[in-house]
C-alpha cells in the first residue's frame, strides 16, 4: 500500500540535500564549536555561517540569532526571559487564545509565578482585533506575543498592524513576540517588516531536522537565559551548539526560501483541490480559517456528525495520514481549543480534519484522497447515533 504524508504541519521529512550537508559534521568535522584548535574552527566557521544565512533570510544581523532546540524552547525563552527581565517595570503579558501550547502553558506557568496574562479573542475566522489588542495594552504590559500562522486552521495573523496597535496604544516601544513556526519557510517572514522584537521557529516545520530552532531577538532586547552554564550563544542560551542540526537547519530554510514561489502556486492548487472537493462532495460540511488569509499549504474542514478521530483511523487503514483538531484526552474527546476560540459548535469542532501539504504530494494523491474520504464519512455517519440534519454551511 502506498502511504500518503498529508501531515507537514506536525512535521516534515528531512531533505536529502540537508541531510547531505549535516553528515560531515557528526563524523569528521565533529569538533566543539568552543574549542581553538582546527577541529573545533571547523564547527566555528559552520556555525557562522549558517547564523548568517538565517539572519538574512529572516532580514536580521547574524547576532540577533539564538540557536535553540525548536519551536517550544523558543517560545520558552521568549516569555520567560523577558518576564524575568522586566519584572521590575511590569507584570502584564498579552497573547490570544488561539496560541500553541508553548506559547499558552508557558503563560499559565508565568501566572503562577506573579504575572498577569491577557488572552485575546480570535473572530470566526482566526483572526486577532488590533483595535482589540491597543485596547488590552496597559501601562505594565512587558510583552504581546501574537503567533504569525496558526498551527490548525492556518490563519496568517496581520502581525506588523498589531505591532503597530500595541506601540500606539502603549505609547512606547512595547516589545512583541511571534511564534512563527508555522509561517517560516513556507511564507515570507522578515523581521523588519513585520517589526517583531522577538520571532520563534523551527527546523523540521521545514525539511530540516528536529530538535533544532531560533529565537530571533532583536539588539538591544532585555532577555534573562533559562539555561546557565557556559557564554554560548551571546550567553544567551548556555550548552555545547547542535552544529550538524543548526547547519541541516539554515541549509533546509536557504532552499524552502529559494523554491518558495513556485512551491506555494503549486501547494496552493492541491490545497484548493482537497478544499472545494471535499465540500462539494460531502454534505455539512465546512472550511475553518480565513478564506485568504491563511498558509497555502493547509486547509482545515469540518464534517458534522462524525469524529475526527476516528475519520483519523479509518484514513490511516487507507495509508492517508492527516491530523484532527479533537484530541482524545483521559477517555473523553475534547474539541480543539482553536476551533472553540473561533465559536465553532462543539459537534462540528468534533469533525474536523487537517490537511497539511509538503513536497512529497502530487496530483494523484489528492485524485485518492478525494476518491476515498467521503464514503468514509458516509459510513461513519450512518454509525454515528446522534446524525442530525440541520447543519448549513
Ligand atoms: N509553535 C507552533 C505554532 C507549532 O506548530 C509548534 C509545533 O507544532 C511549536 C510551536 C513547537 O515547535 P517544536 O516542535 O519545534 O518544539
């Protein structure tokens, strides 16, 4: 049976060419990038450059990069450090209720320890109010962290007006965080024009290995480590630098950049396939997400009456792989707390599925796709015991 990877939000496989490029340096160019001799040089000359092909790629200078362990440390680092930074000149953080859990536990965890968080709420379609968010900022807000892409429905947040929003508001430079996982690498990201402070993202969202991430920080943030131990990293992150992951890392995000154009037309057109497909095939049935505004690979659809997971199941018995926004959590199924911040019904939430595209998909695995998903509905449906009709899209 051939198996289709329609999964490329939760993870991607590692390109051949990035592989390639990190081989040398787990065997003979293995050195300590700390060390003087030649072998430690060696992973020192790595290290560099590929801090400067990120900086550019990102519109940023090479010392504004912290190379971190992925998305979730990043994050991490983001809240924590600037909160421990500036604690003295506030305790107020604001972010949205549509943030991964890296972003959102890390903000429960600041609550427990003195801050206070803001939770902004999303519209229909995803979307964060600038207004809404300049009306939130207070005169101890020490942070806003706002995700660019979101990780289910793959709205694209309109971050360089929300940063404007909070520094008018606030009449300062308050500082903002994004957690861009989700966009980097498969839309264009720059730090400048967006005017984030601090942006978050990581290597196997894009072809590159796991485990592996940055945090942009603009010069001149306040910033405490969370890791104490050696002046790595600026003594922004202590710890011996993952050089073959940090090279596979620039290596996978210099070439996503590079194809970038021509990658998005075609994702964009399978996209759109599964999409109108989908819901023309399958009655009561919906797209989540902002109609435009939203990641070219990814399309987030309901289908009401049925369960994600278990449309999950029956799509991997077929060999598709995809995800579900329903998460079976101690034997009850929770809906995804993206789709209820987006006033999505709980019975509609339930039948969610993501479809998230990469290089690997073709035509011909969309024809499958489309061929094999609606009568699997159809028979989930018939077994479901609580069908209803009244459900318009
Ligand atoms: N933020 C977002 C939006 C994500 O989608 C993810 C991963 O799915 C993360 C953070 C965490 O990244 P990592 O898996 O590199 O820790």
């Amino acid at each position: 049976m051939n198996r289709i990877y329609m999964d490329h939000s939760a993870t991607t496989p590692v390109r051949q060419e990035v592989v390639d490029a990190m081989l040398p340096y787990f065997t003979e160019k293995f050195g300590n990038a700390s060390s003087v001799h030649t072998f430690g040089q060696e992973a020192h000359v790595a290290l560099d450059e590929s801090r400067q092909t990120v900086a550019e790629l990102l519109g940023a200078r090479p010392e504004e990069i912290v190379f971190t362990s992925g998305g979730t440390e990043s994050d991490n680092m983001a809240l924590k450090g600037v909160a421990l930074a500036l604690r003295e000149k506030g305790r107020h953080i604001i972010t949205c209720a549509i943030e991964h859990h890296a972003v959102l536990n890390t903000c429960s965890w600041l609550e427990k320890h003195g801050y206070e968080v803001t939770r902004l709420p999303v519209d229909s379609t995803g979307l964060v109010d600038p207004d809404e968010l300049a009306r939130a900022v207070r005169p101890d807000t020490l942070l806003v962290s706002i995700m660019m892409a979101n990780n289910e429905v793959g709205t694209i947040e309109p971050i360089a007006e929300l940063v404007t929003a909070a520094r008018e508001a606030a009449g300062r430079r308050v500082l903002f965080h994004t957690d861009a996982v989700q966009a980097v690498g498969h839309i264009p990201v720059d730090v400048e024009e967006l005017g984030v402070d601090l942006l978050a993202l990581s290597g196997h969202k894009f072809y590159g290995p796991k485990g592996v991430g940055v945090l942009y920080v603009r010069s001149g943030t306040r910033m405490d480590p969370l890791q104490h131990g050696g002046h790595h990293e600026r003594s922004r992150r202590a710890g011996t630098e993952n050089v073959a992951g940090i090279v596979g890392l620039a290596t996978a995000l210099k070439l996503a950049c590079d194809e970038m154009d021509e990658e998005t037309v075609r994702l964009r057109g399978l996209r759109d396939r599964i999409h109108e497909g989908l819901l023309s095939a399958v009655e009561d049935s919906m797209c989540n997400g902002h109609p435009e505004q939203r990641l070219p690979h990814l399309v987030n659809l309901s289908f009401k009456n049925v369960e994600g997971e278990a449309m999950l199941l029956s799509l991997d018995a077929l060999g598709i792989a995809v995800s579900t926004g329903s998460a079976c959590t101690s034997g009850t199924l929770e809906p995804s707390h993206v789709l209820t911040a987006m006033g999505v019904p709980a019975e509609i939430a339930h039948g969610s599925l993501r479809f998230s595209l990469g290089r690997i998909n073709t035509d011909e695995e969309v024809d499958y796709v489309l061929e094999k998903v609606p009568p699997i509905i159809e028979r989930l449906r018939q077994m479901s015991p609580f069908a209803t009709k009244e459900f318009s899209a």
